[in-house]
C-alpha cells in the first residue's frame, strides 16, 4: 500500500490529523490496533478546551459536540468545607470548558472520515518502522495474521506512550524528562445524575477528590489512592464513603449510584524531545504524559495534530519545509506550559506520603491564595480553558 501520510494510532491525535490533512486534499491511512467498537467506547478524559472546541467547530465535526456537550464557564476548589468558585469566562475574556467524552470526540472523528471516503484499518497494529531517514519510510503491521506494508512520504505516530514509532528513533537521538508521583486516581463512572453543574476538585487530609461529569446521567469521580492499590481494595461502598468525606460541605450532598466502570491510574509527567526524527512525527501522548489534574491529555495532542498539519500542508503545497523544521520546538513550548500547570495542579491538591502539619498548611495556604487573589485565579483560569498562544 502506498500513501502521503502513515498515521499510526486512531486516537484523538491521529483522527485530528487525518481530517485535518484530508480537508487539505492531503491523503492518509490510519492504523488502529484496536476493533472500532473497542476505540469507540474507550473512556478516557472529557474536557474540552475552548481551541479543540473552535477547531472541531472550524471543521465540520462540531454538530453533535454542540447538541450535547456541557459548556462550563468555571470550576470549583473545595477545601475545608468550604467551596470557591473560578470564574473562567469571566477572567479569560468569555473563554470555557465544554464536557464532552474522548470517545465521543472519537466517534464524531471516525465518522467524518469514513464518510469522506478516509481509509481507518481497524485491528491493523503496527509492528514497526524502517527507513525513516529516507523519504520513503515504511510500517509494518499485523492484520488477519499477515504482516504488510505501508509506504509513505512521512510517519504520524500516534500510537502512545507504549507504542512502536518512539521506539523507531535510534538510540540516544530523544532526551526523556519524566516524573513518577507517588500517588494514583482511582477513576469510577456512575450511572447517577451528578451532584454538581460544574467540575469539583476537592483537597482533603485525607487526599484528592473530582467531581466529574459526562452527561445530564453519567457522574465521572476520582479519589487519590496509591499506586499499588488493587480494584479488589475499593470496594464500591468504600469509594462512596471516600467520597463523601473529601467533598463534605454543608447544606450539600453527594448522589450515589451503581458503578459501571472503575480503573486505577498512576500519575506521571514526561516528555521526550525533539519530537521529529527524520521523517517520524511523534505526535499526543507518544511524545509526552501529563497527570490528569488540569484536563490537558486530549487536548495537548490535538494542538500538536493541528502544528502538524500545518506543516504538512505547507511542505505539499510549497516544498517548503519552514514549519515542519520548527514542528518539534512549537509543540515543545506549549507542551512545557501544559506540563507545568498540571504539575502544580497536582502538587496543590494531592496529599503526599512524607506531607505532615507543615505541609498541609502549605497547601491551604496555596489554595487560599488561588481564590482571593484575581491575579493568580486569572492564571489558573486562562491555562485551564487554553492558552491561545504560548
């Protein structure tokens, strides 16, 4: 098979990609390892940025996205019974968060580009990548237990953090930032009415708590827990009890319902650069992790999918390759942005292992400061909704 553009991974950054190159009359393959009915269900983040709003909108994959999402115009910090409220919109000029599931996104992405004729090979994982120093690289991958071909003009890896493209790049070519934190999300879904209108984060002594939501039906909750913890560990009335404790506050209640999902997720930050090698993109959460606390996952792989257009249509068009040369360097700023909110997200309200009476006043002295100050709520606000430049 031969086409423009190997895109490896059908997740947020690879779909983005795809449908913004064929827009551009650019063509592209996508390979998932993955069944469509797997890719579609997967439940990952929900909040969308304004700019992923305003690009899916631009775009022609925002009518559902509209119909249903949860627009949301601030958030709420609770510590010590107490409940503070960020404007959002009203500190970053009208800007907001819409809620709305990854794999909605997903499936609005995945049918857009079958309808358009787009090629998505389904249960087609990548095996590997060769000759990306050359400008015919090739993939391999497995389908119906055949190993086949793909050449192309440029490799999109969008396969994750575990995936074959970062493996691709010759040893000692990526320098590797990370940091492990000493603590997980135990995340639940809930077939209950939520409890709040907009997202909680909860600092507690007792640890991290959310209050998500995924629709007027479907309550999304996280509790911090360790590491090493087994689902077995949390049954479902000790995770409502969890709850209960780190969202207490008067005159208000937490909605129970049955639990249709529950998984552990550790917390890590990392970063890998350049995020070009040859003709291999490394594009969304190949190239780097952020911990959930700030929202940023989907949304940092769809800025870089939308850099990555760029310069691909550029280069097709012009045979110039300014912004392909400036790919790696773009993304990386608004990445080290990303990353550094959600690092402080984090280490604001999570409890840490060695944290004692000192610690703990530090973090509601954090908080305090966050909510009385327009200066540093502005801060946290305009990171939230995206940063429009960086």
């Amino acid at each position: 098979m031969r086409t423009q553009v190997a895109i490896v991974g059908a997740g947020p950054a690879g779909l983005v990609l795809s449908h913004l190159l064929a827009l551009q009359g650019i063509e592209s393959v996508v390979l998932e390892v993955r069944d469509r009915e797997y890719v579609e269900r997967r439940v990952r983040a929900g909040v969308l940025e304004q700019g992923t709003v305003d690009l899916l909108r631009a775009t022609g994959v925002g009518e559902r996205l509209d119909r249903e999402g949860l627009v949301h115009h601030g958030i709420e910090l609770r510590f010590e019974g107490e409940r503070h409220r960020i404007p959002l919109s009203d500190l970053t000029g009208g800007r907001a968060i819409t809620v709305y599931g990854q794999q909605e996104v997903v499936k609005d992405l995945i049918r857009a580009r079958l309808e358009a004729g787009g090629q998505i090979l389904f249960e087609a994982g990548a095996v590997g990548v060769d000759d990306i120093e050359s400008s015919r690289p090739i993939v391999r991958y497995r389908q119906g237990g055949e190993i086949r071909e793909i050449e192309c003009d440029v490799v999109a890896g969008c396969d994750g953090s575990h995936g074959v493209c970062r493996e691709a790049i010759p040893a000692g070519a990526l320098g590797v930032f990370q940091k492990e934190y000493p603590f997980a999300w135990l995340g639940i879904l809930a077939t209950v009415a939520p409890s709040t209108e907009e997202l909680i984060y909860a600092y507690h002594e007792r640890g991290f708590a959310l209050h998500s939501l995924r629709s007027p039906k479907l309550s999304r909750l996280y509790v911090q827990c360790r590491p090493g913890d087994a689902l077995e560990s949390w049954p479902d009335a000790r995770i409502w009890d969890e709850l209960h404790r780190r969202f207490a506050l008067d005159g208000w209640s937490l909605a129970e319902g049955p639990i249709v999902d529950k998984s552990i997720t550790p917390m890590r930050s990392l970063i890998v650069e350049p995020m070009r090698h040859g003709r291999l993109f490394l594009v969304g959460d190949a190239a780097h992790i952020v911990p959930p606390t700030g929202a940023k996952g989907l949304n940092l792989a769809v800025a870089d999918a939308r850099v990555l257009a760029e310069g691909l249509v550029e280069w097709y068009r012009t045979g110039r390759e300014n912004l392909l040369d400036r790919y790696s360097d773009t993304c990386l700023r608004r990445v080290w942005r990303v990353e550094h909110f959600s690092w402080w997200m984090t280490s604001m309200l999570h409890r840490f292992d060695d944290d004692g009476p000192f610690e703990h006043r530090l973090h509601l002295s954090q908080l305090r400061y966050v909510c009385r100050s327009t200066a540093a709520a502005t801060s946290l606000a305009e990171n939230y909704v995206g940063l429009e430049t960086v």
